[in-house]
C-alpha cells in the first residue's frame, strides 16, 4: 500500500515546488523599501501594470478571499504541463 508520506512521493512534491520557487523567485525574493522600481518589471509587465490599477475594495476582497487572489493571479503567471503553481496537494 503506497502512502502519500512514501520518500519519492515526498521529493516530487518538493522538486515541483523548489522549481516553482525558483521560477518566481524574482516576486517574492524582493525586499521592501530596498529597490527603486519594481525588481519583477521586465518578467511580469502586465501583471505590474494590472496591480498598480487596482483600489482598496479590489485589495481589502483579495486579502480576505485568497482563492479569488490565486485566480486573478493565474493568468499572469507561467505554468508548466497544465498545472497550477500550487498545485502540491492536488493530485
């Protein structure tokens, strides 16, 4: 009986996310009030463009509701094979 804790299934799940890690690590790795422009300017253009267009009620929504984040945010993003980049505990 194969258990979802078994050692391969495990270091797939960390290959999968040390890869997304690194793909967007140009998003998360920036330091606040340490960069004049937006570090992930020229990876995400329209994703800067379209976050700098929101308002507070589009901002107050996401932070309460993540789901609707992760959706607004998928398509911004790249995705390899059809899968979304937090995708570990779903299959």
């Amino acid at each position: 009986m194969s258990s979802i804790l078994s050692t391969p299934h495990i270091q797939q799940h960390f290959d999968v996310l040390a890869r997304g890690l690194s793909r967007f690590a140009a998003i998360w790795q920036a330091l606040p009030f340490r960069h004049r422009d937006i570090p992930w300017l020229e990876s995400f253009p329209d994703l800067v463009t379209t976050l700098q267009g929101l308002g507070e009620d589009s901002l107050s929504h996401f932070e309460e509701d993540t789901d609707a984040l992760v959706a607004f945010l998928e398509p911004f993003l790249p995705q390899k094979g059809g899968r979304r980049p937090c995708s570990l505990g779903q299959g």
